[in-house]
C-alpha cells in the first residue's frame, strides 16, 4: 500500500492523451476536413463576390498561404527534432540504468558469500520490475501498475545493502558497494523523467494547429478562385497525417513501430540469473 502511494506520486507525469490509433483516426478526419470547409468557404465568398459584381482578387492570400506553409514546415523539422531527442534520452536511460544494475551485481560480489547472494538476489527481482510490459505505459494506470511493481522491488534495496555491508565489511569496499546501489536507485529517476511527455502535447498541438490552418487556406484558394478540390489537396493532407504519425511514433518509444530497445536490461538480467544459477 505504501508503494501504491508513492507510485500515485508520479500523477503530475504527462502522458499522452490519445493511443495511436486514435490519434490516426482523428487525424484522417480533421485534416482533410479542413480543407473541405475552406473549400466551402471560398466558395461562399466567391458566389457573395459574383453576385455583387465585384472584381475577384486572385492573388489575395497568395503569400500567407506561402507563409503559413514555411511555418509548417518549421514547425514540422522542430517537432521531429524533438521526438528524435526523445527517443535517443530514454534509450540512453535504459543503457546506463542496465550498467549500473550490471556494476551493483559485480561489486556486491565483494561481500562474504551468504550476504552477497542476498544482495545480488535483490538486485535480480529489481531487474524484472525494470521491464516495461508489451505495449508499454499506454495509460495512467499502466504508469501506476509498472511503478508499484518496481518501487516495493527497489525498497528492498538499501535495507539489503545496509544488512550486507556490516562488519566485519571493510569501510572501502562498503562505500564501494553502497555507491552502486545508489546508483542503480537514481537510474530509476533518471528514467522515469524520460517518460514524461508534456513537450510532446504542446508541439503536437502547435503542429496540428498550423497543419489545420494550412490546408484551410488551400482548400479556401481553390473554392474563391473557382477551381475544384483536386486530389493533390488530400494527397498534401495525407503526407501531413503520415508525418505526423511517425512523430508521433517516435515520441512514445514505448508504443508502435518505433520502441526502445531492451536489449541491455535483458542482457542483464540473463548475466544475473545465469550467475545465481551457478551459485
């Protein structure tokens, strides 16, 4: 219960709001929405025009829209900039968390036997909570679920240590042990602060904004100029949804087709369990 508490601590981590798919089907409806209702706007506006006998400008609008386009494509290189970021700290997070568990392991080797085994014993249970499970910290609860598991493993950690580098433990090599088990714990944080995504709601909503603005302002120049909404519209539209998806990828890490590697924790865990097995 405790743990559970600790772990609904964490409520302030952003997550993202809608899973993948969700976002992909609010994307294939908005986008070209948009450019459908500029379409019709335009229109309107062409038909108050005719029917007043007003000259139509037709080069109105010519540079915002050029504009507009250069902002989003801005917007675009900065956001998937970001997701790169993103994705390279937490994969570098989970690359120096699994080199110091594997540290921790050796030293506590330096211990009597009895009290080794035991350390290291804690320090394997540790490694399995680490694995996020298939698909990830989707939601909330998943988030809360994932910390729990691994903060009641991680309390057992110091007092196992404390317990294993009593006398007669030399002062050096207690200190030495003790460092690494404080490290393996700040790995923890370190990690858990990669989760936290609250950049990637605010550029997703700049990006989409912009996006929506973009393709309102091409579907309003074909309606006011009097053409028809050709399929080279909804093909810029698509390219912007399949942009946006992989960003959106990117960004998760833990969702879709871009994911972390947990390779260097599974390497650690196999090298802990094949040495306790020995023992």
């Amino acid at each position: 219960m405790e743990t559970m508490a600790a772990a609904e601590l964490y409520e302030r981590i952003a997550l993202p709001a809608l899973s993948i798919p969700a976002s992909a089907l609010f994307l294939i409806v908005v986008l070209p929405a948009a450019a459908g209702l500029g379409y019709l706007v335009g229109k309107m506006a062409l038909r108050r025009a005719t029917a007043a006998g007003h000259d139509i400008d037709h080069s109105a609008g010519e540079v915002t829209l050029g504009g507009i386009m250069a902002l989003l494509g801005l917007i675009l290189a900065f956001t998937f900039g970001n997701a790169l970021s993103t994705f390279q700290d937490r994969s570098n997070a989970l690359l120096d968390e699994a080199n110091a568990i594997g540290t921790a392991f050796l030293r506590a080797e330096l211990l009597p036997e009895a009290e080794a085994q035991a350390l290291q014993t804690a320090l394997l249970d540790y490694t399995r909570t680490r694995l996020l499970p298939e698909g990830g910290a989707g939601s909330r609860e998943d988030l809360v679920a994932f910390l729990d598991r691994t903060l009641e493993a991680q309390s057992a950690l110091w007092p196992t240590m404390l317990e294993a580098t009593t006398d007669p433990v030399q002062p050096p090599i207690r200190t030495f042990v003790a460092a690494s088990v404080n490290d393996v714990i700040d790995a923890h944080a370190v990690r858990l602060q990669t989760f936290s995504v609250s950049l990637m709601g605010v550029t997703q909503t700049v990006s989409l904004s912009v996006a929506l603005v973009a393709l309102f302002m091409l579907g309003n120049r074909s309606g006011s100029h009097g053409r028809k909404l050709t399929w080279r519209t909804f093909l810029f539209s698509a390219t912007l949804l399949l942009v946006m998806m992989v960003i959106q990828d990117i960004q998760r890490s833990e969702q879709g087709f871009v994911t972390t590697d947990p390779t260097p924790l599974l390497v650690a865990l196999a090298d802990m369990e094949a040495v306790l097995a020995e023992e």
